[in-house]
C-alpha cells in the first residue's frame, strides 16, 4: 500500500549510496528488477495466498524466487516477507491470533547471533498469518502469536514478519488505511499513539543498526565500493 513505505529504510539506503526507485507491483513488469542490486519487498493488507484474487502476486513470487537461487539481496516485510516464504517453498497460514500494536520479541540462539541482535525493545506488529520457515533457513524471532517472526537465507535474504521500517510520522496514515480493521479487531487509535510515542525513536535507531549490519553482510566490500 502507499502508505506502508520504506519509513526509517529510505535514508539509510540513500546513505549507503543506494538510487531508490519505487515500484508498483501491480503495474510494473517485475522482471525488470531481477538483477538489480536490492529488491525490498514491503507490506499490504492483502494475503500472500490471494494469487487467484490477485494475480500479481505470482510475478512477485517468481521475481523473489529467481533472487534467492541468485543469491541476490532481497529483503521482504510483512507481506513481503510472507511472499518470500512462499517463493521458498514455506507455507503462509493464519497465525494464533491477530497481532496489531507493538509487542517485545523472542529473538532465537540464531536470532541472537544475527543482524536482529541489535532489537531490544518492542515493535510494531499488524499481521493476522504467518510464514513457515522454508528449508534450509534459520528462524530468528518468535512471539506468543506468531512462531515464526524472521527467518535468513544466507546473508543475502532477509524475511521479517514485523515492521522495523515504521517512522512516528507514518503512523497516522496507517491508522487512516487500517481504520476498518481496527474498528473491527477494536484496536484502541490512543494506545497505539501512546505506545508509537514510546517506542518509536528507539524503533527507528534499531532498523538502522539491523539493516547497517544487514547490508554489510549481504553486499560485503560491495557496500563500501558503491
């Protein structure tokens, strides 16, 4: 969705000498991003499984799939982490419950050891479903709802199920966006202003020290030479 943007992503990219060009999966040719340098991959409302509904999606899928077999840096949030699963041959089914608001993780032993060492205090958590963890990757972080919150391939793919990337300043155009959903789920707008407050400034320092050290692994001397 338009409003689920990079947030605290973008001046860290553009920092690390990235040309960011947005793009509109639903109106893009995909392929077309098969070989750039990174591909992020961010939420949306819509469910990974809605391939029927929304047949975009597949084009996604085959775009992360040719990625991860390449080996090249992609990092998927929310949605986009759902897709890569997907693409990676994990399934995505409704989680123990609906998660919205910020919620501390459970990082794993390899979460511990990983880029997500650096979270220490709550995020930001909107999803109903969940990732299985694909073959051949790690899970990184867990919460009571969810088992699987984050899971590596490599260095060079990143799944995160929550919202590192979120800014204070965003908050209110997902409260806008979201405003059915959490008339439905009767999510209080005030506790999530309150806890966005709280929470946010730390949020936005961690996204940036995970996605440094992500980078630095992913693009090794790459990084350092852009």
């Amino acid at each position: 969705m338009k409003f689920e943007g990079l947030g605290t992503l973008a001046w860290q990219l553009v920092q690390a000498g990235f040309e960011l060009q947005e793009c509109d999966a639903q109106v893009i040719d995909l392929q077309a991003l098969a070989n750039a340098d990174l591909v992020i991959i961010l939420g949306g409302p819509i469910s990974a499984n809605d391939i029927a509904r929304f047949p975009y999606l597949e084009d996604e899928i085959k775009l992360i799939r040719f990625r991860v077999s390449e080996g090249k840096p992609t990092l998927g949030i929310c949605l986009g982490a759902q897709l890569i699963a997907k693409a990676t041959g994990a399934n995505v089914h409704a989680a123990k419950g609906k998660e919205i608001g910020w919620a501390p993780l459970r990082l794993t032993r390899a979460g511990q050891g990983s880029w997500l060492r650096h979270i220490t205090t709550p995020v930001l958590h909107w999803h109903s479903e969940m990732f299985d963890v694909p073959d051949g990757a790690q899970s990184l972080a867990s919460t009571t709802l969810c088992a699987n919150q984050a899971f590596a391939i490599d260095s060079h793919t990143l799944a995160l199920q929550f919202h590192l990337e979120v800014r204070e300043d965003m908050l209110e155009y997902w409260l806008a966006g979201h405003i059915h959903e959490l008339d439905t789920e009767q999510v209080s707008l005030q506790n999530l202003r309150q806890d966005t407050q709280l929470w946010g400034e730390k949020s936005e320092k961690q996204c940036r020290q995970v996605l440094n050290a992500w980078l630095s692994d992913a693009f090794g001397d790459r990084l350092n030479s852009r």
